[in-house]
C-alpha cells in the first residue's frame, strides 16, 4: 500500500512539473517571501484593497 502511495505522488509531482514547469525550490522561496509580506497584513485590509 505504502508503495503505491509513493508512486502515486511521485507521479503527480512529475506531471506538475511537465504542465506548469513546476520547480520546489522556487515554491518554496515564493511561499516563503508570501507568508512574510503577509504576516503583517490584514484579513480586513485585503478585503477593502481587492475590487
């Protein structure tokens, strides 16, 4: 079961590689960068900037 498991995410990850050119490091950098800019905002700021 463990082996199927694994194959199948590591089937997934190739084919978001192969669609988006899907790169971890970067996602992770993005994520990163995102969650600092973020921490100092609002729920309600965001709502009153977004149209």
């Amino acid at each position: 079961m463990w082996f199927r498991l694994i194959l199948t995410a590591f089937a997934l990850a190739v084919v978001l590689y192969l669609q988006f050119g899907f790169d971890i490091k970067d996602w992770i950098k993005n994520s990163a960068t995102q969650t600092s800019e973020n921490s100092g905002s609002t729920p309600e700021a965001d709502a009153a900037s977004s149209p």
